[in-house]
C-alpha cells in the first residue's frame, strides 16, 4: 500500500473509533497509537497529522458541504465509514494544496478508502458527493 494511501487509512481508522465512542475518546492518543499499530515507521507521518487536523479545523465547513452536496442524507445518518471518508476527501480537495494533492487524486483516494472499509454503495456514494463538489468548484471558476 503507498504511504499516503496508508496514511488516509489511518486517519479513517482514527475518526472511526473517534466517532464511534461520540468523540469521548483522545483523538491524538489514537491516532497515535494507529500510526505505531498500523503504519510503524511511515515516510511521512506528519501528512497524517495534516489530514487529521485539516478535517477538525475544517469540520464545520465539511459538513455544511455535504449537506449541501447530498441534502437526501443528513450528516448523522450517512455511515461513519463513509461520514470520515468524505471529511477527507473534501479536505483534500478544498483546503489542502492541489500541488502536494491534485483534486482528482483527492476523489480517487477518497473513493478507494470507502470501497476498502465501507459497505457496496460506499465508493458510489463518496463519487457522487465530491463529484458534485468538484463540478461546482469548476463552475465557479469560470465565472
């Protein structure tokens, strides 16, 4: 698996149990204890940190797009597998620098990480979500 791919599977894992314990949990304490479990001397542990920090710091703002992006299904009831893997995702493709993560890499690995961990429609869902949010980011640019 590439490193960065590890790495989103990681911070997935990490907001899984986060989410799955209502965030009573240490968030830093787990992903720590993922990175050492699961990604043990990772070329560059601090992307999963980026990741991990982007989304909380961005949180709001993510889920204000994807009850936007996908008004059928409110944030509570999408699953936490595909919940987290759309944090990324749109994390990646709004806020991170599209030089270190070009946008459709942002969707194809949010894609990937939903179809490994979520259930069949997952990478689906996760498609359909950021590539309405990619086609309106392209909409506005040309205006």
């Amino acid at each position: 698996m590439a490193t960065r791919q590890l790495a989103r599977s990681v911070v997935l894992q990490s907001f899984y149990e986060w989410d799955f314990y209502n965030r009573t949990v240490d968030l830093t304490a787990v992903l720590q204890r993922n990175i050492e479990e699961f990604a043990p001397g990772i070329d560059e542990p601090e992307f999963i940190w980026r990741i991990a920090k982007g989304v909380i710091d961005h949180e709001k703002e993510i889920n204000d797009i994807i009850a936007r992006a996908a008004p059928e299904w409110p944030i509570e009831q999408i699953s936490i597998i595909d919940r987290n893997a759309l944090r990324i995702g749109l994390y990646e493709l709004l806020y991170a620098d599209p030089e270190e993560v070009p946008h459709k890499v942002a969707i194809n690995e949010a894609i990937e990480i939903a179809k490994n961990y979520g259930g069949p429609n997952s990478g689906k869902f996760i498609n359909g979500v950021l590539g309405t949010v990619y086609k309106e980011m392209e909409k506005s640019k040309k205006m």
